[in-house]
C-alpha cells in the first residue's frame, strides 16, 4: 500500500480543497484527474494545469483507472455517488475524503462500500473565507492540522498510507482521532465557533459600528463571512455533539453574566485569570 | 489652542499606552515629562530616549509646568489624583485621558475640576496583549481608531486639539462620539467580545484540544490571555450597558441552537447569509 506505488489518483469535487489537493499531488509527480459537474471548474483547472485529466461527467475509464479516489463532496453527494458508481472502482483501490464531520458517514460508506476497495476517512482542518478550483492554494495546508478518522474496519496499511498522504500534501501535523472523537473535536473548536461568530454578527443592527471596530472584533467574527450551504449541513450532521457545546458555552457565559451583575469582582479576576492560563496552551 | 504652542506635556501612569503615547510625541520634539510610581519604569524610559524627565512621585514642579497632561491611569486613580492634585495644574492647561469607559469617569472629573483647565476624553483604541513601558511602541497606533469623546462643558477648540493630539500620535481614524454612545459602542465591540473569548476559555477543560486548533478557535480566543485587574475593572465601570449586550447575544445565540434543534435548515442559512452580509461592512 506504499503510496509511491500508487499513481493515479483521481478527485471528485474539484472546489478550493479539492483543488488544492490536486495542486499540491501534481507538483509531486502524480497523475491527476478529475470529475466536477461544472465545466468550468474543470477547463480552469486543465488550462492552469492542476490536473492532467477532467469530465464533467463520471468517466468510466478514469474511475476504473485510479489507485487513489479522493472524495472533496458534501456528504449526501458522496453517499449516492459511492452507491450509483462504485462498481466501476478497481479492486485494491483506497478512497479518502475530506468530509468536516466524521460519525454521521465514515460508518455508512465503510458499510455499503465493496469489498476489494478501502475506504479511510480524513480531515484537512484548512479552509479559507473563498470558494472554488479558482482559489485553490496548497500553502493553506503549510500551518495546518490534518486527521486521519480510522474506524475498527481499516487496516493499519490503509491508516498509515493516509498520513502518509497528509505529509505529502504539505500538512504541519497529522493525527488520528475517532469518528467520536474527532466529532466532539470539530464540534468545540470550530462549529461552536461559528456559531459564536454568526450570532455575534447577527444579534444587533451593528453596521454602524464598522467604523469603530478594533482587532478583537475583527478577529471573532473574520469566520462570519461563511457559507451558508456548507456550515448548516455540517452544524446539522454534527447536531447532537454541536447542541451539547452550545449548552456549555451559555452556561458558562452566563455564569460571568452573573459575576457581573452582583459586582463580584474577584469572581470575574477568577475567571480572566483561568483563561488567560488555558490560552497559553494554544499559543503557537 | 494650537497644538503646536503646547510643547510641554507630562504623562501620568507610563504603562503600555502611556509609554506608546511618550515614543510618539517625543520623536515629534515635544517636551515629554512622565510620573509612575514605579521608579523602574521611568528608569527604563529615560535610558530608552522616551521622556526627557521622569518622577516616581508627584513632583510639583512638572505638573504646573505641563502645557498638556495625560492620564493613563485606572479610573479611580485618575479621580483621586485630580482631588489630591489638581491645585498644581496651571490656568490654562488641557488634560485628556486613555480611559477605555466614559460616562462614569467624564462628567466627575468635569465637575471637580478647577476652572482655568479643560478635561477632554478621548479613548485610543489600541492594546496588546503584553504590558508595561518595556512594551511600549506607537505602530499599534497605525491601523486603529482615536475617539474624542466631549460633553458639553468642552470647548470646540478642545475638541479640535484633540482630534490634532489623535492624528500626531499616528492613529488612522480620528472620531467623535459623546460618552454615553461610547460607552455602547465598546461595550458591544470590545466589552463583550472579551466576554465571549473568556467563556468559551473557561467553560470546559479544553487544553488536549490545543493540538487541533485551526485559525478560527485562535482568532477567537486571542483576547482570552487578559488583564484581570484591568478588565475586570472596565467590564464593572460599564456593567449595565454590558449586560444588555450580553443579553442581546445570549438571545440571539439561543435563537440559532434552537433552529438548530428544530433542524431548520432554512433558518439557519438564512441567519448565515445575514451573518456574511453584514460582516462585509467591517472588511479593512
């Protein structure tokens, strides 16, 4: 399963991290090709020459070809892709993906998925406030985290063959973590955070504050420009886990709400003290 | 009133912001003169070419010598330093302030102070997340906003040196806001932002997950690492306008766990599609 030995990979979905997959396996010598339903994404890429191969349509040929198919689709579209075409992936092939939850579809896929094909999930936490092949930029995966999602059903080879995957496409550290775990993870660190972001952005008419804003503001709400069709399907996949953060983080909150309002003021240093400690643990 | 005939200024409290404010005019060829009360910090900042003269006391000399003094104290030492001191200051005079509230600092000092000497506020919004003189340094200036902050009993021309005193110290956007729009406005730009980055620090034992952080869990906790003393004293001199807006986000955060819930996709994009609107206006 050495991945030297595996050439030809193919990309479904070429959007920024599709794309950016492509960029950065065709600089190292592999064979790329790719399908998307846009046309145009996949004339940009030809014509700047991210990719040696690309349909709009799923060519036979090239899927029956591939040692590698990375999957860079929404959820629901890589499950009824795998169920209508994966007769045509060749035995021994590996499939990855790029999916930001994990529980909701590793499970499932690794269930309807033949036999003779392995399927080992993974998530580049890389992304960028832009959308499209047009976008795409490997040096997004340079300060980045990547994480291989293995379930009992993957082999050790197929595990280390991913993170061997995560290195080449120029990831600054690569773990493994559950589907649970990861889940719980992604919940807390990122979709909570969006949420954060939105609700801050949408609680009050505040356009006329633009003017005054300093970096603090900037800062939590630079992730509020999102997209809309992305983050409700993966706030929706993630529900349980993402509702449970959200209770915490309200209760926390209005545990300081509450400090405030009875002017306990050794109860908020209390508080600032312990954050100002955890957040040393982030510092780059 | 012209600034260019007020060449003496002293600078009470020479911590970060008062050190930042002596680089800068100091470079311009005023004559800079600064009290602290801790003697290592004018030792510092007379070895650095930052003052021309310094005193860990309250020397008379100085203070009734100073054409401009700026307090860059806490509030209630601020307060105190007028009643005790305030006889020293010479007729005509003007005394401004980095103070990050307004309406519970503005109209005392107004009302206490002496005739012969204007108090104009003004709140440079501009910080970093280390301390002290040693940490001094006036490009944190560059990108950020200066806000005069007048009340009635202020002349135009003390609103017009201040405006000057902004534009000289470097800061790229001078405006005008009376204290209590202030008050509003950096209770929901800074204040609660503050609120949110600690909570979302303090609400759960979070450190096993610095591994995985990606930007946006950075961004929002940058302003986590935080001065107990100072912001705990600022959140309580603003605390009923900060609980209002905490309340406002708590409502609004609530609505989106709840569509959420209900697995209300449309809700949700719709409040994303809001969120990435009127995120545009604070793009730089």
């Amino acid at each position: 399963m050495d991945l030297i030995y595996r050439r030809e990979i193919l990309i479904v979905g070429l959007g920024l991290i599709g794309g950016s997959y492509a960029k950065a396996l065709k600089r190292l010598g592999f064979s790329i090709a790719a399908i998307d339903a846009k046309q145009s994404s996949i004339d940009y890429a030809l014509e700047n020459g991210m990719i040696d191969e690309g349909y709009s349509y799923v060519n036979e040929e090239i899927v029956s070809r591939a040692d590698v198919i990375i999957f860079a689709l929404y959820p629901d579209v890589f499950k009824s892709w795998i169920n209508d075409y994966q007769d045509l992936i060749k035995d021994g092939a590996v499939i990855t993906d790029v999916t930001g939850v994990k529980s909701c579809i590793v499970y499932e896929i690794q269930e309807i998925l033949k036999e003779g094909v392995e399927f080992i999930a993974a998530h580049p936490m890389a992304g960028r406030e832009v959308y499209g092949v047009e976008n795409a930029d490997d040096r997004i995966f340079r300060d980045a985290n990547y994480i291989v999602v293995p379930t009992e059903k993957n082999t050790k080879e197929a595990i280390e063959w991913c993170k061997e995957l995560g290195k080449l496409l120029g990831f600054a550290n690569i773990s493994v973590l559950g589907p649970e775990e990861h889940d719980r993870m992604i919940g807390f660190l990122s979709q909570l955070t969006h949420c954060i972001a939105v609700s801050l952005m949408t609680c009050s008419d505040n356009e006329h504050l633009a003017d005054y804003t300093g970096d603090s503001f900037r800062d939590l709400t630079r992730i509020a420009n999102i997209n809309d069709e992305m983050w409700s399907s993966l706030f929706l996949l993630n529900k349980d886990v993402l509702i449970k953060e959200m209770d915490v983080f309200i209760r926390e909150f209005e545990e300081i709400r509450n400090l405030l309002n009875k002017e306990d003021r050794e109860g908020l240093r209390e508080k600032m003290r312990l954050s100002t400690k955890r957040r040393a643990y982030f510092d780059k």
